[in-house]
C-alpha cells in the first residue's frame, strides 16, 4: 500500500488526469446481436399473408390455445393436391423462425395430433373456425385435453360437416 500525505495525494491525482486528452472523440458503433437481426430478417422474408400477426400475443384476435382451427397444407413442393386438417390448436411455440403449433382431433375414435411449423411453405391457408370464447381455457399448453376428449372436441364436428357444405355449395 501507498501512503500519501494530503499535498502528495492532489499532485498525484492531477499528474493523472492532466495526461488523458480528450481531443479525440471516438464514435463507437451500437452493439448489435446478430443472430436476432437475422432472425428478424428470415421472419419478415417467410411471413407470407401476415401469418405473424395472426399467432402474435399482441393480437386479441389471433389464434390462442383452444381456437379451432383448419389448416390447409401442400402434400408436396411440386405438387397441386392439398390435405385439410381441423383441430383444437392445443399448443404454440413461439420461437422466431421455428414457431409451431399443434393441433388435435379425434379420427375414428383415435386421437391425432399435427404439428405445424408456422413458416413453412407447405402451408397453403390457415383459417381459424371458432375462438376459444364458448369453452374457458386457463392454460397456455392445452395437453392435459389428451386425457378428457369430450371437453373441446364436441363442436369439431359440426364445423367441418359445416365446411364441407360451404366447399360444396362454391
């Protein structure tokens, strides 16, 4: 340790400070994280018809866990056939570029659960059938309606068959 007298002490701090110039300005650059700069720019590059929007947290209209939802996808790159699929949207995973969701149904008796991942180009439409106004869900991730299928899915029915005379009448 150093000891200075009070005198010793003020002459060793201006000494100090009397060597740092300031006459040069340095303009320093803002720090950006690039891996999140890039990922915006794949999102708005694959954000075809405001898909974005519709699965945003913002949104009080877009898709929440419990919407029924009918999805049209692509069955191949080349390909003009498409396959429907409507389900209880039981989970979103926002995760940038990879933001997917999952639906369910009941075919046949048996559960099926599609899982989408939301920027893909395969996906040819997504149309939302019903909120989740009716049926009052509490949770973000709706798995536990793997165990109870009479809750959600009672009005799938209905809707598609109500679908299907829609396509049938354009």
């Amino acid at each position: 340790m150093f000891r200075f007298l009070g005198s010793q002490l003020k002459a060793y701090k201006n000494a100090s400070t009397s060597k740092l110039s300031y006459s040069t300005v340095v303009n320093k650059t803002p720090k950006i994280n690039v891996m999140e700069h890039v990922s915006k720019q794949l999102v708005e590059k694959a954000n075809i018809d405001g898909r974005r929007e519709l699965f945003s947290r913002n949104n009080p209209n877009g898709i929440k866990p419990g919407s029924i939802v009918m999805v049209e996808t692509l069955n191949g790159p080349n390909e003009t056939t498409t396959s429907t699929f409507m389900g209880v949207c039981i989970a979103i995973r926002r995760k940038g570029i990879d933001t997917n969701f999952t639906l369910r149904n009941i075919v046949m008796r048996v559960g099926v659960e599609q899982r989408y991942n939301l920027y893909s180009p395969l996906l040819k439409s997504i149309k939302v059938m019903q909120k989740p106004n009716e049926v009052k869900f509490r949770r973000a991730k709706l798995y536990y309606l793997r165990d109870q299928p009479g809750k959600a899915f009672q009005s799938l029915q209905g809707l598609w068959k109500q679908e299907q005379l829609d396509k049938a009448k354009k």
